[in-house]
C-alpha cells in the first residue's frame, strides 16, 4: 500500500499513514480468534500476529503458554479429546461472548515407512494433527453459524500436498486435513463461513528439530526449496492473519503453500 503524500518526509507506519476511513490491511480488530498449539511454534506466531492485528486471542495448548496480551485468556487444551474441546470452545464463546476465528495449528510430527512406525505413532499423528483439527472446527462452528461469519485457517504441509519419503503418518495426517478443508468450505460457505489452509515447508521451530534433519540431511531439504532458507514461523503466522482478516473475504477453499517455493521447485524438476 502506498503511503499518504503528507507524510513523505516523516517516519511513520502505513496505520498511521492511512486516510480517515480506509481500514489496516490485515486487521482483526476486536476479532476473538482461537489459536490452538499456541505455546510454541507456528502457532505461538499466530497468536503473535493475531494480537498485533488488534484481534484478542484464545490460546490453547497441551503445554504451558507464555507471552499472553492484555486480553488474552489461555486454555489447558488436547485437542485429541472430544469432551474437553466442546468444553474448551463453550468457555472462551461463554467469555469472549463470541469466536470470530480459528487457526488450528496444534500438531505433531510421526516418521517411518508403512512397514517401519509403530502403530501407536499413526494413530496418535491422525488423532492430533487430523482428528484434532476435525474436532475443534466441530466444536466451533456452530458458534460461527449463529452468528453467520466465521473464518478458519488450518495447519496442513508440503508433505500433505506431495507427500514425501519416511514420514507416512505424518503425511497423511496432513493431506486429511487439505480435504477436510475443502469438505468444510463446501458445506459452510453457504453460511458465511470461510475455511482455508496453509501449507508450510521446512520452518525453524521445535518440531522440525524433532525431524533429526541436521547437517547435509537438513541442507539436502533447505536447498530443496528456491529461496534456499528455511522459513521463519511469523512468515506462516503472517499468511494465517491475512487468511482471518476480511482482507481475504473472498477466498475459501484454498491452501496457500508458505514453502519458499519448494512446491514450485517440485513441479519444476519433473
């Protein structure tokens, strides 16, 4: 966005630039967002961009969450469970008097061929990462139905749109996700609801550490991807806030790859 003539020799941010009446790109002012896997991560970032949009968040994790805003309220959270989602959901729509969005970035990572992972780890990627997923949009939408708008943004990943070697329950766990998404942009657009995805590639944060891609393994899979660097998860959390904000009013059913190109640079080598 261009800035306003009058403030040409001044430094100043484009808000407070901005003519009377044109509203912030990107703004969730007053918006009550629930951000789920917000202790760390991508999702920590969410809640980060969120506040800073002027939304307040609701965050909930399994984990300890620090680095609340003012009017932010956190919420001991497994998304895993069904009762304790709907109890979650009807305690922030009982505080906030209302959910306007919902990033549902809570995750977990789960490695090996389908003759190599232990069974346990596939049905505990699909529970979280899928089912979770599932589970708190289920919880939150009627709330977004009675009040006829609603945005949400999930979670997915590269290896959820192409898949990838040695990760099964994850993959597969993220592919669920881009059809739930798409799933649910059909049966509630009709309703003013939007649902969305993201799709990161390799970001810096706890979870991929977990991976084990170190030295020439995690090189190998950075150079994979045109910029040639890893993503930062304010760089995922960015793309979340715009996919919340009207800014995107008009976009449902998507999934926006934040790969650094990698998903590009796939098409390319074939």
């Amino acid at each position: 966005m261009g800035r306003n003539p009058s403030c040409a020799k001044v430094q100043c941010r484009d808000d407070e630039c901005r003519p009377e009446g044109i509203p912030a790109m990107n703004s969730l002012e007053g918006k009550v967002v629930l951000v789920t896997g917000a202790a760390s991560g991508i999702g920590q970032a969410t809640a980060a961009t969120v506040r800073e949009a002027g939304g307040i968040v609701a965050a909930a994790d399994i984990s300890t969450i620090d680095n609340l805003g003012p009017s932010d309220v956190a919420y001991a959270l497994d998304v895993s469970n069904a009762e304790q989602t709907e109890s979650v959901v009807a305690q922030i729509a009982s505080h906030f008097g209302r959910i306007d969005g919902v990033a549902t970035c809570a995750g977990v990572t789960a490695v090996g061929s389908v003759t190599q992972f232990a069974l346990e780890d596939w049905s505990r990627a699909l529970a979280i990462n899928l089912t979770g997923t599932m589970l708190t949009c289920r919880a939150v939408l009627p709330h977004m139905l009675a009040a006829g708008h609603g945005s949400i943004v999930a979670v997915s990943s590269i290896y959820g749109m192409s898949g990838g070697p040695g990760n099964t329950p994850y993959n597969v766990s993220k592919g669920g996700i881009l059809q739930l998404v798409r799933s649910m942009a059909a049966d509630y657009g009709p309703a003013g609801i939007r649902v969305n995805a993201v799709s990161p590639g390799y970001i810096e944060t706890p979870m991929t550490h977990m991976l084990a891609h170190a030295g020439a393994v995690r090189e190998a899979f950075i150079a994979m991807h045109l910029l040639r660097r890893p993503g930062k998860p304010m760089e995922v959390g960015q793309v979340i806030r715009f996919l919340l904000s009207d800014d995107s009013s008009f976009v449902t059913g998507a999934n926006i790859p934040v790969d650094g190109g990698f998903s590009a640079a796939q098409v390319i080598q074939a």
